[in-house]
C-alpha cells in the first residue's frame, strides 16, 4: 500500500480546487459525494483491487478537504475589496434607501473586482432571459432548475428566467497562515 501523503500546503491548494469545482459543477459535486460515502473506502484496503491489480479502477489519493477554509478565505477577500461582511452584519433597517444605495454602489464595486479577479464566471445558458427554451430529456438538473408548473417526463418546454453562473476557471490565492485562517478580517487600533 502506498504511504506517500501529500504535503500541507499541496493539500491546502487542491482543497481549494475541491470547493469550488464542488460549488460551481454538479456533476463533480455528485462524483465527489460518492467518493466521500462511507461505503466507498477512499483508501483501498488489502488485497483490494488497486493499482498492481490488472484491470482495476484506479483509486483516487486520500485528501484532506478544507473547504471551510476556502469559503472562509474568499470571504476575507471581499471584504478586503468591498467591506462585505461589514454591509451584511450592518443592520440597515435604519437608513434610508439613499444612504444605503449609496454604500451598496462601493460593496459591489469591491466585490465585482474580487469576483473578476479570482473567478472566471460564465453564464449558464447563452439564451437571453425570456427566451423561449427546450430542455432535452436527461438535462442536468444541478445546472438548470425547473420551477413553475413541472409534471411530466422527456422534452421540457418553457421560459428561461435566469441564465444561472458557472465558474469555469478559480485562482485563489494561496493560504499563508493557517492558524488565522478563520480571520475575515483583522480589527484595527488606530494609534
């Protein structure tokens, strides 16, 4: 059985990959959720079929998957850029539309150049919105959501109200530390 473990760092740069091919493709979503089912060893165990077996299904090397890490590491980068988690902690119910327009147009300008610089982000669907569209039978239903009036099998028809998003490529940064790795985002002590 092979010993050779993964060092942190790579562990922490495929953890990250993980999260967001998991977040952003359902099918992989779904393969990662078989492979991580307790009836799935992800380790084979002696005289399994593996690697030295002919004709056996290779068996993925066992990760660490940190996924909190990589949402939590996101998060800090918006609200570096655009003070995003201080906007939504805000309780807003007090200022006027005004006022919180006016700090929504600076929250979404740091966070759009958060997005455009660690994710390319793509439409879905390339139909316009209100487009009359055809949903071949065996569509993924992790990449369109029916709602509406939904009965029936086979070819679906209907309106495309949202085009969804999709991530077709992440650079995140790479963790430094991570015992702060949960810090969104340090307080400040102005002397």
């Amino acid at each position: 059985m092979n010993t050779e473990t993964l060092a942190w760092w790579s562990r922490v740069g495929l953890a990250f990959r993980a999260f967001f091919r998991i977040l952003f493709d359902g099918r992989y979503a779904s393969e990662a959720g078989r492979a991580l089912t307790p009836s799935t060893p992800l380790v084979p165990e002696p005289g399994a079929r593996g690697a030295g077996n002919p004709g056996a299904a290779a068996c993925p090397p066992a990760a660490e998957v940190t996924a909190p890490d990589a949402a939590v590491l996101l998060l800090s980068l918006l609200q570096g850029e655009g003070r995003f988690v201080d906007f939504v902690q805000q309780d807003i119910a007090g200022f006027s539309d005004t006022e919180v327009g006016s700090v929504a147009r600076v929250v979404h300008a740091g966070c759009r150049k958060v997005l455009r610089a660690h994710l390319q982000i793509e439409p879905i669907r390339g139909e316009p919105e209100g487009q009359p569209v055809t949903l071949e039978p065996g569509f993924d239903p992790s990449r369109v959501k029916l709602t509406g009036n939904v009965a029936g099998t086979g070819r679906v028809h209907g309106v495309l109200r949202h085009r969804g998003w999709q991530a077709a490529d992440v650079h995140l940064p790479t963790l430094i530390d991570r015992g702060a790795s949960r810090v969104l985002c340090p307080a400040e002590v102005e002397m």
